[in-house]
C-alpha cells in the first residue's frame, strides 16, 4: 500500500479543518439569523478526505450526499463557493442560488446534484456507473449517504442494479449513528451497513471512519478493486455526528449530552493532527490560514447581491416553448 507522502498528510489535515472552520461558522451564522438553514458535516471530514484524495479528482464522477463539505473542498469547491450558498447569493456556483445548500454540483470535477428525497443520488450513480460500463472508460462512480438512506428502496435497488451489472461504483456509508433522530440499532438488525453489501453479491468493507489515513487506505484498495472490472462496492465509514441533524433539530430529545461529549473524545480532527504527525507549528499556521479564508467568505457573500426575481425561473422553466 503507498504510503502518505508529506504533502499529502498536510492536504488532507488542512482540508479538514478549512472544513471544521467553515462549518463551525456556519452555525454562527444561523444563530446570528444571518443564513436561514445550515446541514452539518463535523465529526465526518476523515471519511470524506480519506475518500477524495483516493479518487482521480476531475476524472471521476461524484454524486455526493448533503454533509459532504470536507468531500467538496478536496475537490476544489472553495469557502467563497460555500458562503454564496449558504446565503443564496448570485453567483453561486451550484444552482445560481436556486437550491438549498450543500445540494453540491461542480460541474468541472464531475460533480451531480443530488436531489433532496433521501437516497435517491444512488440511483444517480448507477446510472452514470452503466453508461462509463457501456463506454468502456476506466472511470469509476463515488456516491455517498448516510445509513439511514440504506433503509429507503432506492439504495437497495441502486445497490443491487449495480451488483448484478458488474457497474463501477463505490456506494460509500457514512454511518453516523443516527437518522435524524432514529439510532442505528433501530434501522438495521445487522451490526453495520457493509453487511448489507453480503446478501446483494459485492463487496463490503468497513472502517473506522474518525480515522484519516485507514480510511485512505481503505479507499484505495477499495476503488481499486472498482476500477480493476470486479465489481462494485460497499465502503462504510464508521462516524459519529457530533452536532444536531441540522440547524433545526435539538438532538437533546433523542441523545445524551454525555454521549455526545463520549464521542468529542475521539473527535476526528485533533486524532487526524496526531496520526498525520504534524508539527504544532504547521497547524497554528494553517489555523490562522483557515480564519482568514472563512473570514473573506464570510464578508464576500454579505456583500455580494442577491438574484433578480427573474433569475429563479430561468433555466428552470423554458424560455421560448415553440409547438410540436
């Protein structure tokens, strides 16, 4: 297995926490009524860099989930791009502010929206995964959900269309224990999500998701595996989602403080600090890197315009419909 070259530990520390910063503020943001929604990504940066600096970055094609801001920024999407977003300014890059955030699209790195019903990016995948099969091409699909979107009848039927097509793509679990409100013990019977993968016929793999360089690793060997013509595959990275499901739940109604203060314990980013041995000096500069950055997002997005009326029915509704 190859190693991690020094640059790549220091892209994958600073990715993840230009990530934590980004979403920290994001809560800020929302308690000061200054962006109307926010979806959290903290607690699952080390399976996100673990998987985007294994892909071939722009070769590929990624249809993401709605937590998946460590996944973007390793792609390129920038904190200016996430700012605009979150406040539904012009010029945001991936609907021109007609969606919700974190409804990722990059056009450039092979990036496809997802659609808001649960579940639903893995039909996404499959389909692109039939048409690269159909073509020849040695690209591969990487999408991903959390575990509670392996309880919906579309993953099950993305899953198994590309189990029995042989398709190219990697279905990857973020399994944070908990949809919404729901923990996991009470959506599956089995002890994770990759055991799903047995009964379908593909590989399952499973992995401590709060684990940066295991997680790279297991991505490696597990999008070489996909792109070698052996089929696709299950990855389930093991993580804990430390915030509410989203700025408009109180977790407090379904889970202990005490739990959540278990899991800080083993919080991915001060472990992803240790394991990649960086200098403490590296990370206080990239900390005062990452300030600055989320700060002029911050002031840009306040101070970019908001769209014209006109701008939220076009491209979505035809402009000149001429008859048939």
């Amino acid at each position: 297995m190859m190693e991690l070259t020094t640059d790549l530990k220091r892209e994958m520390f600073w990715t993840m926490l230009l990530a934590r910063r980004l979403d920290e503020r994001a809560w800020l943001l929302h308690r000061q009524g200054k962006i109307a929604f926010h979806i959290s990504g903290i607690g699952h940066e080390a399976a996100q860099v673990g998987a985007v600096f294994a892909l071939r970055r722009g070769f590929d094609w990624v249809v993401p989930y709605y937590r998946d801001l460590a996944l973007l920024l390793g792609l390129g999407y920038t904190p200016r791009d996430f700012m605009l977003a979150l406040m539904g300014k012009r010029g945001e890059r991936t609907s021109g502010a007609r969606q919700m955030p974190s409804h990722w699209s990059f056009k450039a790195m092979n990036v496809v929206s997802h659609s808001s019903p649960v579940a639903t990016q893995a039909l996404h995948a499959a389909g692109i995964g039939l048409a690269i099969k159909r073509r020849g091409e040695e690209r591969i699909v990487f999408t991903s959900t959390g575990e509670g979107s392996t309880s919906e009848g579309e993953w099950y039927e993305a899953v198994n269309w590309a189990a029995v097509h042989r398709l190219p793509v990697v279905f990857n679990v973020q399994n944070n224990q908990y949809a919404i409100s729901e923990p996991a013990s009470r959506q599956m019977a089995v002890s994770g999500a990759a055991e799903r993968a047995c009964g379908m016929g593909l590989k399952g793999v499973s992995v401590d998701g709060m684990d940066a360089p295991a997680c790279h690793r297991a991505f490696l060997e597990v999008f070489d595996h996909v792109r070698s013509g052996a089929g696709p595959a299950v990855i389930e990275t093991c993580v804990y989602r430390i915030t509410p499901h989203s700025s408009d739940d109180d977790d407090r109604s379904y889970r202990s403080r005490e739990e959540v203060e278990h899991y800080k314990q083993n919080d991915c980013l001060p472990r992803a600090e240790k394991a990649l041995g960086l200098e403490p000096e590296l990370v206080e500069e990239l900390e005062r890197k990452a300030k600055a950055m989320v700060d002029d997002a911050v002031a840009f997005a306040l101070s970019a315009p908001d769209p014209d009326g006109p701008e939220a029915a076009y491209p979505v509704y035809a402009e000149d419909v001429r008859d048939a």
